[in-house]
C-alpha cells in the first residue's frame, strides 16, 4: 500500500507544531497558536486528518491551543451557537471543530477536565447533534447548495467522527422527526432518508423508547426486509423462489404488506422490486393490489396493462425499486392519457443512448446489477411523471431547469418525452426564442457546467441542455430596459406562462422601487378575494428571496405557484412547488414554509398568502384577468412590506411609493 508523501508530510508538520505549542512558555504560547492552527486546518481537509486531530485531541488542552480565547473553558461553551461558527469561513470555525474534538476526547473518557465531566460533556455533545443534523445527513436545500463549500465538508467530516464515537440514541426522536419530516414531501431521490434509517438502524439494538423503535422499524422495513417471508429469506434469489409456494391468499398479504408500506412511507424495498417482477410474470392481475391503486389507477392499469407489463419488466429493479412508487402515482395521474406518451415511452425503452449519456447513468447508479443505462433512464422517467414534484435540483443552481421538468410533466408529458429523448439519442435539444432555434449542442457550459451528480436520471440527462439554453436565452436580452425573465420565462417553459411580468428591483439602479403597488399589483391577480375570482390554471413561476432562520437575505431562487386557497382553517394560502429536495426551511420571522397539516399535496409547501409575498420579487400576470387594485387594503400592505424590510430588505435602498415610507 502506497503512503501519500504530502499527508505524511502535513501529519508530521502538524505533530511539531503542537509539540512546540507546548513546550512554549504560558506567556507567549498565543505566538505560536496561529501556526498550531494553521496544520490543524490542513489536516481538516480529509477524513484521515479529521481522525487524526481526533487522536490528539486529549492533548489540546495541556498544551494550550485554546488559552486565552472563547473556547478556553469547555464548561462555558453553548451547543445552539455551534453551526453558526462551524459555517465562518477562517479561524473560528478551525477553532470550533478543535474545540469540539476535545469535548469528544473527554466524553470518550480519554481525558479527564476539572470544570467538565463525561457526562457533561455527552450532554453537550448530543445537544449539538440534534442541532446540526445538516452535517450529520447533509442537506438538499437552498441555503446547503449556496452555502456548500470547504466549512461545510469540514463540518460533515467532524460529525462524521462524532457519530463514529457516540450512540444517535439520545438524539432518537429528532431523527425520527427528520426522516418523517422528509419523507412527507415524497422526493424522487432519497438518498439522504435512506442515510438516515441506516444510521438510526443501530438503535434498534440498544434500549432506545418502545415507540421510537416502533418507528425506526417501520421505516428501516420500508426500504428492507419487512415482510416475515423477506426476513426468513434474506438473499433475493432464495426470496423469489420462496415466492413459488405461496398460494394466491399468502401473496395477496405479502402484496398489501409492502404496498401499505410504500403509500404510508412513500419508501420502496427491493424486496417489493421483486414481489413486483414475479406478479408481472405470473399473476398480473395482482399488480395494481402490489401497487395499492386507486379506481382510477387500476382503471389506466387494465387500459395499458401491455405497456405498464413491460415498462415493470424493463425499469422496475431492486436497485431501481423507488421507481414503483412513481409507476403507482403515473397510474394515478392519467398519464397515459396523453396521446404522445405511449408512443414515447416505447421509443425510450430501447433508444439508442449517446455514450456519455450511458456512461453518465451508469456511473451516477453504480449498484445497478448489470442493468442497462436504458433501464436506469425508463425508471426516472416513471418518477417524474408520477411525482412531478418531486424533482429536485440538488446542490445545483439550476431550479429553473427543474421547474421547468415539473411544469412539463404535469401539462406536457410528451413534450418532456421529447426533449428527453432527444437529448439521450442526439445530445441535442433544441427551444425558440424569438424566431431563432437555439441549440443545446453548440452552447458552452451554461450556469452549472460541472453538473452535481446526485440527482434523478431524468435530470441528469436532461437539465445540462436546459441550463445552456437558459443561459443563452439570458445573455441575448440581458442589455434590455427590464428584467431577462420577462421575455426568457415564456420563451422557455412554454405557452403556460402570462406575459404580463413585474419585479421589485429597478433594473439599472438595483432599489426596491414602488413596492406598494408591487404588492397590489400581486393581491389583484392572485388573491381569489381581490381578482374577480379568476382562478390559477397553470403554475406560475415566480422569484423569491431566500432567507436565513435570521430572516438575512441569501440570494434569489424560483419556484412556482400551485394553486391559491383556503386551507382547512379557512386561511387562504399560497401553495407552491420548490424544486429543493427539502422545502419545509425557516426562513425567520416566524414564516417557516408547511409540507404538511394544511391542505398540501405531496411535494406542495405551502404558506399564509401575506408571508409568501413578502419573500416574492418577481411574477408573471395576465393583465387582463385582474381586480383592482386600489381595493386591497393599506394594512395588508403594510404588513407584507414591514416584513420585506426588516429581512431581505435591509440588503436594499427602497425609493418610489413605499407604504412605510
């Protein structure tokens, strides 16, 4: 095995430096903690440092790394300001990760200090744990993929040591919460759930509460073995053949135990892959029981039963099981209604894919069994269409691209069939702006040219092209008197998108101008009690301004509408689709968007009409379906731009007519 001459070289550097550090005399040891410092965060740069660090760790306090700072008395230090200072880019979050080892060392028992005890310091640290599970199972989110960086890994690697040497069991319930929280939205990659119950797996052992472990159960069953057949038969050949001696009773209860499963859940089991298969060959008239289907479900099931036998043949996998849940929801949503998806979804069962476009599947799914790239792409199309919201974006800055891959699967399945296809076979996709076709192919890298590669099949071969094209269409009327999205939005996603566009910043100057009517503007096309009950057909993509939980501005995102209406408390709300794989964030002032308890679907977050328009900055109208204006209340104005101000709204000088002045 070959040693890497640089790490070594940075181990040994880093050991001088600690050992000069202590050997200094108390009164100058603050010269030589900035060089200390200095190794240590080299080392922070890998697993292999972090662990190293970790092995030290019991040494830091004796040889004075924290003398004369805030980090100096571990029985001072407070777990809710940890994350903060692990994300501050330079010495504090170095100091930090130092800091926290040491509280490691001495819960671990290899140390000992005189002002915290082990058990203080296990207290301390599960506290800091359930307040950083960001790093713990990193996060898809808006404020993860702006915020991504070298702090960031730092901080993953830290907890990553942290978790190796401490139990989840204290933090139990939090996890459970998470995974619940996630698994609500119903997301196409879950990834970071499926994280989540393996690591909570090892509290299935341990003396954790009945009903956490109840629950840990269920979601660890939802995605493994959870029938008593599957855990008898843990191998998937034994369980298959297994499958053969049940008489049509026993595999009717195995179907509804998996089935309840995926629809409570929405996780899949391989093991569910494999029920699937053996049905589809030789009881068919089973799978929409497997699948849990409602009558309209089961109504498109006996319609297409040919195709959805050999879509099921050729997508549905144990490594490509998610896809069941998709297939289910596609049935469900009368896809195959739309006369050009049939033929589509035939053409893509055995296109003849690009070699990259091959090499990029495969390698994004490597535990595929020998299936094709063919095989991977099918099954990612089955989960778009069956949860266009469900897309997401990943720690990519393209939720343009994916906004348009949701809007296309709810309204134009066969259009989205098209580009997918053609950018598989072709590596080509081609959209008109103006009367000019713009080319993918001849495009350069666009907003993202190095792609995340955590994301569905679908998006990974569609969106690069999308994004150049995006890019493109931008950069032709980015010298016009107005903003790009005003011509670029309908140009792009389609016929769907009002023409009528208006936006809080003046174009030249960047001031929030006439916010007041901004906001007027929005209530009398929007808000059912103010726009002559003209109702919303299609999403409507609009700007917003992401904020912290501190409510401080992070940079702009889009999503789109859904609908607007009352919620079960008679609130009316704004419904939306945000193309982060986790969309229930806290974006402060106590506006914090719902994935659940008030009329969402799945995949919908939600928000009380006046709290989403003060994060709006952008939206697109149509001017002749609006009330008037001058009807909406100076108090609700009033309301929406207090908010706007006092949180994203401090980044900008406000001019022209403005409620508050």
């Amino acid at each position: 095995m070959s040693v890497n001459p640089e790490k070594t070289l940075q181990s040994e550097r880093f050991v001088q430096a600690l050992h000069t550090l202590d050997q200094a005399q108390p009164f100058v040891k603050q010269l030589y903690q900035n060089n200390f410092f200095q190794e240590a965060s080299r080392l922070m740069d890998s697993m292999d440092g972090m662990q190293m660090l970790y092995q030290y760790a019991d040494q830091f306090d004796q040889a004075g790394v924290f003398e004369g700072g805030p980090w100096e008395d571990p029985s001072k230090l407070q777990p809710n300001l940890v994350n903060g200072s692990l994300r501050v880019d330079g010495l504090e979050s170095v100091v930090t990760i130092l800091s926290e080892l040491r509280m490691l060392s001495i819960a671990k028992e290899r140390q000992q200090h005189e002002k915290v005890t082990t058990t203080m310091a296990k207290k301390y640290l599960y506290e800091v744990m359930a307040l950083n599970l960001d790093f713990i199972f990193p996060e898809e989110t808006e404020q993860a993929r702006i915020e991504q960086g070298k702090e960031t890994e730092r901080a993953q690697r830290l907890f990553q040591v942290i978790v190796d040497e401490l139990s989840l069991k204290a933090i139990s319930r939090t996890l459970i919460q998470e995974i619940k929280r996630l698994s609500i939205q119903r997301p196409i990659m879950v990834n970071r759930i499926h994280l989540m119950i393996h690591k909570g797996e090892q509290l299935l052992h341990t003396d954790v509460d009945e009903q956490d472990r109840e629950e840990l159960q269920q979601f660890h069953g939802a995605i493994s073995r959870l029938t008593p057949l599957s855990q008898t038969h843990s191998e998937f050949p034994a369980y298959r053949s297994q499958l053969k001696t049940l008489s049509e009773t026993e595999l009717r209860q195995e179907a509804e135990a998996f089935s309840e499963s995926m629809r409570e859940t929405g996780l899949v089991s391989p093991y569910h892959a494999i029920l699937v298969r053996y049905l589809n060959r030789f009881k068919p008239e089973m799978l929409p029981e497997a699948l849990k289907l409602n009558n309209k479900g089961t109504a498109n099931f006996e319609e297409h039963r040919p195709l959805i036998q050999e879509l099921i043949k050729v997508a549905i996998h144990p490594p490509t099981s998610q896809s069941l849940y998709g297939l289910a929801r596609m049935l469900e949503r009368g896809v195959l209604s739309h006369f050009p998806v049939i033929p589509s979804l035939r053409r893509l069962i055995e296109l003849d894919l690009q070699p990259d476009v091959r090499k990029t599947l495969l390698e994004a799914f490597p535990d595929t069994d020998g299936l094709t790239a063919n095989d991977i792409l099918v099954a990612g199309i089955l989960s778009v269409l069956g949860q266009p919201l469900g897309i997401g974006q990943g720690l990519n800055p393209t939720c343009q691209s994916a906004r348009a891959l949701s809007l296309w699967s709810i309204h134009a399945p066969g259009h989205l069939l098209h580009l997918i296809a053609r950018a598989a076979r072709d590596g080509d996709i081609d959209l008109t702006f103006e009367g000019d076709r713009i080319h993918s192919r001849f495009l350069p890298g666009g907003l993202t040219p190095e792609l995340h590669k955590e994301l569905d099949p679908v998006s990974l071969v569609l969106v690069p092209h999308l994004d150049r094209i995006y890019a493109e269409m931008i950069r032709r009327v980015q010298f016009r008197l107005d903003d790009p999205h005003k011509w670029v939005n309908p140009a792009f996603y389609g016929e769907w998108i009002p023409r009528g566009f208006t936006k809080v910043f003046d174009h030249f100057t960047g001031n929030v101008t006439d916010f007041s009517p901004f906001v007027r503007l929005f209530y009398a096309t929007h808000h059912p009690e103010y726009n002559e009950g003209y109702e919303l057909i299609y999403p409507n993509p609009v700007g917003i301004c992401v904020t912290t939980v501190h409510g401080k501005m992070l940079g702009f995102h889009a999503v789109s509408i859904q609908r607007i209406k009352k919620d079960p408390d008679g609130e009316y709300r704004i419904y939306f689709y945000n193309p982060n794989n986790d969309s229930s964030q806290n974006w402060g002032q106590g506006i914090e968007p719902a994935v659940q308890g008030h009329g969402e679907v799945e995949g919908e977050s939600s928000l009380p009409f006046h709290e989403f328009v003060s994060r709006l900055y952008a939206f697109h109208y149509n001017p002749y379906e609006q009330g008037d204006a001058f009807a909406v209340e100076d108090s609700i104005v009033e309301k929406v731009e207090e908010l706007a101000r006092n949180s994203w709204g401090q980044e900008y000088h406000w001019t022209g007519k403005n409620t508050l002045g």
